[in-house]
C-alpha cells in the first residue's frame, strides 16, 4: 500500500538533444521545444492538483529551468529548491560535444550504444553504475527523510540520473537498465511505501491520451493482463473489446469477468477504438492479424502486437510499411509470462512512420495501467538519454 509519493521529471529538450550531440556536465540550455515541455508538464501537474514543498535538482541549467518552468505552471509558485551536483547527468569525458551519429561512422553503431547505455567499465567517460554510485547516496540520506517526514517532493534531473534513481526504487538488474529510457518532459510519479520501497509508477499522459479507446484482439494471457491494468485504471475502452479465438474458454472467461464484452473481430470493432492490441499463439498468426486488422483500420489507428516471444521485427516493419500510412504500428514484446500484472513488462518500438507523440500515447496508457515499459535505445524515435 503507498504511502508517499515523489514527482520525477527529466529536463525538456535541450540544444544539444536537438543537436543530437552527448552532453553529459556541458551547461547548455532548454531549446523552444524543451521550454514548450517544461510548460506543459507543469500545466499537467498543476490538472492533477499536485503541489511540493521541496524540490531537488542538478548544477546544470537545462534541469534548473525545466523546474522554474514547472514551478511557474502551479498555483503555488514557490517551493524550497535544493541544487545539488550529484544529480548531474552522466559525464561522457571526451564523448561530450560529439554528435552521436558522426561518431556511430567512425566507430561502429554497436559501440555508440555501449557507450550510452552500457552498465559499467566504460573507458574515459563516467558509467551508470557510477552515476547511481553518487544518486543512490543522495536519495537516502538527503531526498529520503523529506519523503518520510511528510513533505511533498519533486526531482527535477537528467536522463541517467534519473535512470539510476529508477534502478535503484524499481531493483533493475543490470542487465535490463540499459533498456530504460525516461522521456523529456513527462512527469513520473513513483508511489511509495512506509519504507520507501517503490509500490507502482507510471506517467502522468494528456488528457487525449488518457481518452484513446482501446480494443484487445486475440487470447490468451499477455492480452488478459495488458487489459486488466487497464481496467484497474479506469483507461476508456471501446464498447467491444475483445473476441477471443475458438475454443479458448479460459480467455473468454477471464475477459467476461473483467466486464469486457467479446465478440468476433469485425471491421467495426477497430472502428471502435483508437489502439489495438493484438495477440495469437504464434508470431506467424500474429502477423497474419496485423495484415488483416491493417486493412480495416483506417488513418489515426495504432496496431500494437504483443506476443511473449521475440518478433519478426523486419517481417513486421514490411506489414507496417505495406499500410501506406493508413495505420500506423508500435511494435510491442510482452517480456515473460508471469501470473502478475504488475511482471508484464513491455517493450517498445517505433515502426518507421510511427511518430514519437504516438509512441508516447502508448507509453503513456502502459504506465498508468501499472506495466512496466522499457524503451529500446536506437529503435524507438526520439526522446534518448544524453
């Protein structure tokens, strides 16, 4: 059961993410987009009636004035602001100032990843394990007894500060962190319990994206979980949500008690809803749905297929591209196949005409139905920790 709460949002865009360079402690400002984040996560903090009494943030200004932004967005307009070095972004040593893309030319697309997103042993520049060597110590013995004292906390940081404050609340192994990715100007807000021990977490989405109506076509598990935390949620859904394959009782039961009505897949059921989730037994009946389900769905659809096995990604990306643009598809890969909605952890990809806003509407729906989604560096556009 939670107890407390704390806000954590990354900087805007910076000059230097729009420039697509490694930035790391290089002081460079907010681009007009990165101010236009800042704006609307405050704007969004301020619908959902937050208000703090600390604020924590990093020595460099990109962070400094995404807060100032927030702040200046709630009805308070003040709140105690506590600067600290270690909430720095990760320092990339000679890497900084170098565009990422010109250096993936001249040493390899594989090694730029490594560099970015590997865990540790990371020549010349500072790892993420020794980012979180410096975070996890301010968390507990700076941010933490704020937290417990009843003060209403806000963590205004950078891509892998914040990544190592994830690893830390959420226990990511090492293997998995260097698949987490936490979107500029999203505000994330971690539940926590007496102990401080993470609870749920998810971001706080529009208002457009909390309205998208949401079907689930196929069976099975991964669809029965993805739906029930939508259902927890309160997320809007599409007055037939769900047909269920011949024979599978179980799925039929398990969507009926939810209070979903099923029903045969019909053109009308996609014309219902706004996102489609789709499932089958094998990735080859899964992309024989998305062929189908492609060529009723109209522009403006998202056709997500979740299976629990790993994806033909180029067989998809050619069904995503045979659409012509009248549907749009974010690749998904349910993780495992625990019994607990809370273990369903998902996967995104950006197929190549799927805009970064639509990836973050699914993101965003992910996270306040409790799933955990860890966002492939390289695949999904946009939105790359620097």
């Amino acid at each position: 059961m939670s107890q407390h709460r704390v806000v954590l949002i990354r900087h805007g865009e910076s000059v230097w993410n729009q420039e697509n360079r490694f930035t790391g402690w290089t002081d460079v400002e907010l681009s007009e987009h990165g101010k236009k984040e800042a704006v609307q996560a405050g704007q969004l903090l301020a619908a959902e009636e937050f208000s703090f009494d600390e604020a924590y943030t990093s020595e460099l200004k990109r962070a400094q004035h995404t807060l100032q932004l927030v702040v200046e967005q709630l009805p308070q307009k003040h709140v105690t602001v506590h600067h600290s070095w270690q909430l720095n972004e990760r320092h990339y040593g000679d890497l900084q100032g170098k565009n990422k893309k010109e250096t993936a030319k001249e040493v390899g697309e594989e090694q730029v990843q490594e560099w970015r997103r590997g865990y540790d042993l990371l020549p010349h520049t500072e790892s993420l394990a020794d980012t979180v060597k410096r975070v996890v110590p301010y968390w507990t013995d700076v941010i933490a007894p704020q937290i417990r004292a009843g003060k209403h906390v806000l963590v205004a940081a950078h891509g892998n500060s914040l990544r190592a404050l994830a690893k830390f609340l959420d226990d990511i192994s090492d293997e998995d962190i260097p698949d987490l990715n936490i979107p500029t100007g999203l505000p994330l807000i971690y539940e926590l319990d007496g102990d401080l021990k993470a609870v749920r977490h998810y971001y706080i989405g529009t208002k457009k994206a909390m309205e998208k109506k949401l079907a689930f076509v196929g069976s099975g598990h991964a669809c029965l979980e993805l739906a029930r935390g939508f259902i927890d949620a309160e997320v809007a859904l599409a007055d037939e949500l769900e047909y269920a394959s011949v024979g599978d009782e179980h799925a039929q039961q398990g969507f009926q008690q939810l209070g979903m009505k099923t029903a045969e897949c019909t053109d009308a059921v996609v014309a219902s809803s706004d996102i489609i989730f789709l499932t089958a037994p094998s990735p080859k009946e899964l992309l024989a749905t998305l062929t189908q389900l492609q060529s009723a769905a109209k522009q403006g659809k998202i056709l997500i297929p979740v299976s629990t096995e790993e994806l033909p990604m180029q067989e998809l990306e050619e069904v995503a591209e045979s659409s012509q643009g009248a549907a749009h598809v974010v690749l998904a890969i349910l993780r495992n196949k625990g019994q607990d909605t809370d273990e369903c952890a998902v996967t995104l990809h950006g197929g190549k005409h799927t805009s970064e806003e639509e990836v973050n509407v699914v993101l965003t729906l992910l996270e306040a139905a409790g799933h955990r989604v860890l966002r492939r560096p390289g695949v999904v556009p946009g939105n790359e920790a620097a």
